[in-house]
C-alpha cells in the first residue's frame, strides 16, 4: 500500500498525486490570477498544487478534501490567512456558501472516477465560476470537447452548451504518485452565460440522449422507436449519423418537432 508523508494513499479516493512543476505552471498561467481572486480546489491531497496557488497574489483558496487525514495534514503544515480547508466530499457540499466571494476560479486534480459528477456540479453552480483548469483523463478530454466524430455524442453537446473548453497539456502518467494506468489532459473551461432559451429544454436534450442511442446508426433508426413526427425532417437529415451533426442542426430540428409534441 503506497505512502506518502507517513499518510497511506486510498484507493477508494482515486489518489494520484500531481507532483511536476511544469503543470502547475501551465494550470496557472492559463488563468488570471489578481489579489481579487477567489480560487477553489477540489482535493488537496499533500498540497502540491495548493502551496504553489497560495504563491500567487490571491484573495482566497478553499479547499474541499474528503480525506480527514490530508485535510488535517495541510491545516498543521500550511500556514496562511488566505487558505480555508473544508473536510467535506464536494459533490454534497452546499456550494452556496460561495456565493459572497463569487465568482470563483477553480484550479483542481479531479478524482477520476467522479469527474464527470463534479463538471455537473460546476454546471449547477456555473453562475458563481469565473474560469477554471481541471486535471481529467484524456478520454475524458476529448469526449467533451468533440465536434463530431468518433466519441462525439450527447455529453460533448451538453457540456459545449454550458462551457466553453479548451484542450491545454498533455499529462504522462509520470507527473503522479502514484502513477495512473492512463494518460491526463488539462482541460480549461469558462461558463457560457446569457444562452439562448431552448423551448421545452429538458425535452430537448432527452432528444439528443436518443439521436445518439446507438451513434453509428442512422438519425432515422434512432429515432424510428421515439414517436416524434420524423416526417417534418427531410429525407436526406435522416439518413445522417448524429455524429455528422452540430448543435445548431439539432436545434434546428427541434425547432420544428417540439411544437408537434
């Protein structure tokens, strides 16, 4: 069982700890950092990441950490007005307290296995976000921030409506202790605010859930089972991919089938 600071790593967390100098860089030099800042971190394991952010000119760094033994270990061995460490898991942590320093720069390694949760939340919340770098598989990645193609599907589109993303490094699992079976990304993002309202939207994106049931089949074939009125849709959409559609195809089509419904 790997150690580190005499504190034993939990698998169940999916602790990796980031130890490489240069990403930290690349996470920071991606975001604007001023003494009005407010930045939090999600899991803040040794503190690697988090000493570097409080060597910036910060108003504030929050840490959520769900390992009472870190968080107890950072309280001990950082020493700095700015910093508050939350002994809490952050997917059910009542994010409105950070509504007084709003709006906040997120600077985190996320866990693996709850990165996709933890992006929703950020969705949820997204009026309190200003900007953020997130550390996430590469896979993972590159799901979100398809166009279309192979891996392009219903979660590249939900989550391009909400943030705008933006592919930075490239991470070996050499940079973590210990280190993952898989390649990383740093992955930049910014809020989308002020969209425009999509009629009966949570209709719509059940819609979209369906386009891309089975990706390689045609839109006709997935939508043959829905009981939407595909007759409205000219022959030659339906005999496209989903994959080969953008979002404002989609669109496009629900304008013309949700009045139908």
């Amino acid at each position: 069982m790997a150690h580190l600071e005499g504190i034993r790593l939990k698998k169940k967390y999916g602790q990796h700890f980031l130890h490489d100098e240069s990403v930290v860089h690349s996470m920071l030099n991606a975001v604007a950092l001023d003494t009005n800042t407010s930045v939090f971190e999600i899991g803040c394991g040794e503190g690697f990441l988090t000493r570097r952010i409080l060597q910036t000119p910060i108003a504030r760094l929050w840490v959520f950490e769900i390992d009472s033994d870190w968080a107890n270990h950072i309280q001990k061995t950082v020493t700095d007005k700015r910093l508050s460490v939350f002994l809490q898991n952050f997917l059910e942590s009542d994010l409105s307290l950070l509504e007084p320093h709003s709006p906040w720069t997120i600077l985190a390694n996320l866990p693996y296995q709850v990165t996709f949760p933890i992006i929703h939340r950020f969705r949820e919340h997204k009026h309190l976000i200003k900007e953020g770098v997130v550390m996430v598989q590469e896979e993972v990645a590159q799901k979100i921030t398809k166009k279309s193609g192979r891996g392009y599907g219903f979660i590249s589109l939900f989550l391009q409506w909400h943030f705008d993303w933006r592919l930075l490094q490239k991470i070996s699992p050499n940079a973590f202790f210990p280190p993952p079976k898989v390649d990383s990304r740093l992955l930049y993002f910014k809020p989308r605010m002020n969209l425009p309202d999509i009629p009966k939207a949570d209709l719509f994106w059940r819609f979209i859930k369906i386009c891309f049931k089975q990706p390689r089949r045609t839109l006709r074939n997935n939508l043959a089972q829905a009981h939407y009125a595909i007759d409205v849709i000219p022959e030659k959409t339906l005999a496209l991919r989903s994959q080969q559609l953008n979002i404002d195809d989609f669109l496009a089509l629900w304008e013309q089938l949700h009045p139908l419904l």
